[in-house]
C-alpha cells in the first residue's frame, strides 16, 4: 500500500467518523452542541472575532507551510486526494471546534473556572490531540513536541477568538478550515511518508 492509500484510509476514517453528529442533525437529530454555529443572520460574531480569525487562519498555515517545505511544495496540486483533505478540512474544523471550544470551554465555564484556565485547557487540549499524527511519522518523535507546541498555541488562539466573539463558533470553526484546506491532506502524507522537508 503506498503511502497515499494509507493516508487516505485514515483521512477518510477520520471523516467519517467526526462526520457521524452533522450527519445525525442533517437528518433531523438535533444535537444541542450542534445547534447555532455562528452563521445565521442574527448571530454572527462582532468584527473583531472574524478579523482575529483571518489572521490566525493565515499566519498559521504559512508557519506550517515553512515548517514543514513539504506541505508548500505540494499546494498546486489538484487531485481527488485534495479534494478528500478539503472535505476532511470541512468536517474537522466544525467537529473539532465543537468539541474543543463549545464543549470543553463551555463545560469548565458552568464549572466555575475563569476565562483563563478555560483558554489554557481548552488549548493545551487540542495541542495534545493534535500531536498524535507524530506516531504516524514512522517513529520521528522528534516532531513531537514543536506539534504540541504549535497546536497548543493554535487551540489558545481560537480559544482567544472564542471569547472575542463572544463564545460564538463561527469564527473559530472558519480559520480552522482555512488553515486545514491549506495544509490537509500534505500534513497527513508528510507524517505518513516522513517526508518533512521537500
């Protein structure tokens, strides 16, 4: 199996399986953390939210660009293959942003935690979740901690952009998906393959 197939078995797992509650409230199971994203008219974020969102949507993919040269080497391409990491890019930043920010935030703010802790958490969570791809990179753990890293520093900033806008998920859940369409699926095949340079 190369190493193509393989990521692609695993983006089109990962999909499916985060795809499982939008597919349950299209069909009319609603599920409360699922209800309102941020962008009906009437509850959209106040500007400063979506700015925010903008900025850390393209700053961090340009950092992952640079990062690992094999993701920016790999942008021109056009290929059923992009088109399952910006169908994976879709699905995962809304589910992710759910879980990361509406739920955990949410849930440690009913809990009586500040604002800070909640960002931190909520951060640090995401950061730890996101660096599992490194056991992919065929034993590099040496990419493991900058993942934690960067990732965790990502979840702070769309934690920040959370309250920003007022604990609303629209302007999280669009940089999420900006910055996955730029890197997905390069950032898998790159794990997969080892392939962290060109």
């Amino acid at each position: 199996m190369t190493d193509r197939s393989k990521t692609a078995w695993v983006l089109g797992g990962a999909t499916l399986t985060m795809f499982s509650p939008l597919a349950m409230v299209l069909a009319g199971y609603p599920i409360p953390m699922f209800q309102n994203l941020g962008f009906a008219r009437g509850t959209m974020a106040p500007p400063i939210a979506w700015i925010l969102a903008t900025i850390v949507g393209i700053v961090y993919a340009l950092y992952t660009m640079r990062a690992i040269p094999f993701i920016a080497s790999m942008q021109r391409e056009v290929s059923l293959f992009k088109l399952l990491g910006i169908l994976s890019a879709v699905v995962g930043g809304i589910v992710e942003e759910v879980f990361f920010r509406r739920w955990i935030m949410d849930n440690f703010m009913s809990g009586g935690f500040n604002p800070i802790l909640q960002v931190v958490i909520s951060g640090v969570a995401f950061g730890l979740a996101h660096a599992s791809w490194t056991l992919l990179a065929k034993r590099d753990f040496k990419a493991t901690l900058p993942a934690i890293m960067s990732t965790s520093i990502l979840g702070i900033s769309l934690a920040i952009i959370y309250l920003a806008g007022g604990r609303n998920l629209g302007p999280c859940i669009f940089a999420h998906v900006l910055i996955n369409i730029v890197i997905e699926p390069w950032l898998m095949l790159s794990a997969v393959s080892g392939k962290w340079r060109t």
